[in-house]
C-alpha cells in the first residue's frame, strides 16, 4: 500500500517537474492538480457506467454506434448526475482526448475540444443538487493562457504531453479501500506549496499540524456529525479529521478562488460525496455562509492568516458573533476575530482547535480584553499548545495552538503545553515527528505535569498573571547551567601562563642564535 502511494506520488511529482520548464510552480499547479481531477472524474464515470450497463453485457466505450446509444445515455446521465453529481459522455473521457491528441505519436490540436469537454463537465450539473459543488470547478485552467506557450501550437504541445504522461499512470480506483489518489494528491499540493514561499501558507497546513489538530478534536470520539474550517484553504485540515475518525458532514469557507476550487476537487478525490461537503467562497469575517452561520459544529479545526488585516468596521459591534465580547480584534491582527466567529459557530458538547501566532497569548488593549472575556466570564479556554519555530512554508514565527471547547470537563484550570523544543530539522524546516505529535495528544488527553514541557495552571494563576498566556509564564524550561570550579578555572590559568613561558622562552633562544631581537 504504502510503496504503491509513494511511487503514485513519484510519478506525479516527476510529471509535473519535467513538464512546466519554465513556467511558475504556482501557475503550473493549477494545470496539473486540474488534469489529474479530470483524469479522476473520467475514470469514476467509466467504472460507474460500466456497473450500470453490465447487465446488458456492455462497457461504456462499447455505446458508440448502438441501436440503443441515446436511450442508455440518458439513462446512465440521470443516475449518475444523482450518485456522482456530474456526467461525462464516452468521447469526452480524459483517455479518449489524450488518444486523440497524441495520434501515432504526434500531437493533434485538441486544446479546443478540452475547453469544450470541462465546460460540459459544469454544465451537465445545472439544476441539479450538485451544482453548486461542480460550478466554475475548472474556471484557472486556462488553456487560453500564454504561459502556456507562445503560440497555439506550443501551448497544444504542452497540454498533450501533460495528459499523455497522466494517461500512462493507473489510478487504481477499482480498488475502493485505497485513498492513495487523494493522498497523492494532497502530496502533490504539499510539494507546490513547500517550494511557493510566502504564497504557500495561503493554502496549506502541514500534515504534521493538521495531524495534531485533528486528533485534538476528535478524542474520544469514534463518529462526528460535522467538522468546520472557516479557513479552510485545499481542505487539508477537514479531510485529515476524517483520518481519525467517521465524519458525517465538512463544512469550509475560503476567500480565494482558486483555493476555493482546490478544496473541492480535493473533497470529491477523497471520495467526499458532493452531498456531504458544503464550501462557501467569501471571506468568512465580512460574508459568513448564509448556509453555516446558523450551524452549530461538533468540530472546528482551523489554520487563519496569521495577523491579517480585516475593516473592524463598529457595524460589527451588532453582529452577534463579536457583541458579547465589547471588543473587536485590531485592524492590522485579525486573529481574535477568526476566534470570535469559530467560538459562536462551536456547539455546546463541540472541540475547537486553531493555530494562531503567539502574540494572541500576551498581547494587550481589544485583544486582552477579549482573551479575559473568553476565560474569565466564558472559561472555554481548555489548552494552550506552543509549537517550534519554522514547521509553516514561508514564515519562521513561533505559533500555537488554542483548545476550546464550551463546557469543559477541567473547568478549574488551563493546561499548558511547551512543544517549542521537540521536533526535527530537515534543511531549512522544522518538522514535527511522530513522537512529538504522540506526546502533544496525549499530555493533553491526560493533562499531566511534566517537567519543562507541561503545567496545569489555575484560573487563578492565570488571573494573577492578568489573563497573560504567554507560555514560559507556566512551563519554566530554564537549563540550569553547571556550577563554575573557581579552583580548577585558577590552575588552568597558571597551567597556561607556564606553557606561555616556556614557548617565550624557546622564541628567545632561536632569536638569539640567528643574532635578531626578541619580538616582546
């Protein structure tokens, strides 16, 4: 299993190296994780119309030229738009089109048909319930695009080999247990996003931290009813909790358009029914979903912009997800805000956990005044977690994890945890190892005391410390140094001044045999 995914990634990490030359890594993500998403939808059409049509003892590629083509057709369209939420006809599979443009070895201009087949892939959803789900899916590949190449022909040249290379790899999707497509192409979205610097964190939160996160919120529990990432870039974050555990529902939002368009295809690779996924693209602060605001979830787990700036427009003042508080977060640091919508979103027997920057633990002004309204008069504060430095793509600051949940079992104390120091360097990034994420999860779960890494501190200690969270207040990881032996510091010196001497003494007497002065 595990040799089969990683050859699956190799071989789609070594397309997409050998085939974008010069183009941005950015740019060419699109195009590829666009691809592999149709090669998918085809592939999942094929075996779902071949199940229908076996009792006629027919495949889907046998239709063409049938004396029953348009009756089965219709057919297999209705049944399939309800069970997978699109269609695609037999000539508009990716094998078909890859055929076609790569004829006795020579490429035939396709890049029509191709722009023809993805709009047909939306358009075959209209009207019905997954429309949503599949609308504008393929709207960032633009096959129209000159970083494509320069002229009609370079950029045909470059989409054939792209799905002829795709279209010699088995994607194994027979085979319904294994989620090595989905996986792999989680990887793929690593890879991009570990060589994209800044941009990357737009999009992803590394599966070490996701793994943490999830696995914060679903303790105990062997099924949820919803999880919810109001930030929820390619859904990285929502899929892992479904690693841990039977999730019924993923609820996201995200502000970017093509992250947006990303998460859904990564939704629909994991084998996340349409029915079951619901992602809004706006900007949760100012457009919460219409849909989400009104929901209660069991699980939140999130990886906000750190420090972002948001209008902190007063109108907000009446909007119930931040009136209690009396306060709303900064301008220039939205990270309280995020807070703020995810604890009104939470329900009542829910878990949340989010990374945010440090500086929510000790910062002063609106933003202490919130951090004491949500201990003190809430105390839904249950966990303060503090990561190493440098485990995000393109920013080194130090970050950590809140824990919150509305009616929690510890209600007399927080439970701080220093993982500042416990992970592993690869090149220039942190990362956290098995063991680092087993023994985070697991001092939370059992709340221990552990010299120089956790502390269950009482609320009123951390009243006494004026609602300041800031860590090494709670874990002391001081390293005494070992104590000086002024004795033995004495002798070394007068052992060095003898050895002085003797090295003067020998200079003099070479000087003095080749007849020259001393030099002291």
């Amino acid at each position: 299993m595990t040799e089969a995914k990683q050859k699956l990634e190799q071989q789609l990490w070594n397309i997409a190296n050998t085939l974008r030359g010069k183009m941005d890594a950015d740019d060419f993500r699109d195009y590829i994780l666009g691809f592999i998403f149709y090669k998918y939808l085809s592939r999942k059409m094929e075996l779902y119309a071949d199940t229908i049509l076996k009792p006629d003892s027919l495949t889907y590629h046998e239709l063409k030229g049938h004396k029953d083509e348009v009756l089965l057709l219709e057919a297999i369209k209705g049944e399939s738009l309800d069970k997978l939420g699109y269609f695609l006809r037999p000539e508009e599979m990716f094998g078909e089109l890859a055929k076609r443009g790569n004829g006795n070895g020579k490429s035939k201009f396709i890049l029509g048909d191709l722009a023809k087949v993805l709009t047909n892939i939306e358009q075959s959803t209209m009207g019905s319930e997954s429309e949503e789900d599949f609308g504008n899916l393929f709207e960032d590949l633009d096959l129209t695009s000159s970083k494509l190449g320069k002229t009609e022909e370079a950029k045909n040249e470059l989409i054939v080999k792209v799905l002829t290379h795709l279209e010699e790899i088995d994607f194994d999707l027979e085979n319904t247990e294994s989620d090595v497509l989905g996986d792999a192409y989680e990887y793929l979205i690593g890879k991009f996003a570990s060589g994209a610097g800044k941009k990357a964190g737009e999009f992803y939160t590394p599966q070490q931290v996701s793994k943490v996160l999830a696995q914060l919120v679903t303790i105990g529990k062997d099924q949820i009813k919803s999880v919810y990432d109001p930030t929820c870039g390619s859904g990285s974050l929502l899929l892992r909790v479904a690693k841990e555990t039977n999730v019924a529902a993923f609820y996201g939002q995200e502000s970017n358009p093509t992250t947006y368009n990303l998460c859904r295809m990564n939704m629909i690779m994991h084998d996340v029914h349409y029915k079951r996924f619901d992602i809004y693209n706006e900007d949760t602060l100012v457009n919460p979903s219409p849909k989400h605001i009104d929901e209660r979830f069991e699980a939140i787990v999130a990886n906000p912009p750190f420090s972002a700036n948001w209008s902190a427009s007063p109108l907000f003042m009446s909007d119930d997800r931040f009136s209690a508080y009396g306060k709303l977060a900064p301008k220039t640091k939205a990270d309280f805000a995020f807070v703020q919508h995810m604890v009104h979103q939470l329900s009542d027997t829910g878990t949340m956990a989010c990374v945010l920057p440090h500086g929510v633990l000790f910062r002063g002004a609106a933003e202490g005044h919130i951090r004491k309204y949500l201990i003190k008069d809430k105390n839904y504060l249950d966990a303060v977690i503090g990561l190493p430095a440098n485990i995000f793509y393109g920013t080194s600051i130090p970050t950590c994890i809140l824990v919150l949940k509305k009616n929690r079992e510890h209600k007399k104390d927080i439970l701080f945890i220093d993982s500042s120091a416990h992970f592993e360097k690869i090149k220039t990034q942190n990362y956290l190892r098995k063991k680092d994420i087993k023994k985070i999860v697991e001092t939370y779960n059992e709340r221990t005391k552990q010299d120089k890494y956790s502390y269950v501190a009482t609320l009123d200690e951390v009243k006494e410390n004026d609602f300041n969270l800031n860590i090494p207040r709670y874990v002391d990881t001081f390293e005494e140094e070992d104590p000086v032996d002024l004795t033995a510091v004495a002798t070394a010196l007068k052992a060095i001044d003898a050895d002085m001497a003797n090295t003067d003494a020998t200079i003099a007497d070479y000087c003095n045999q080749l007849g020259i002065d001393t030099p002291f």
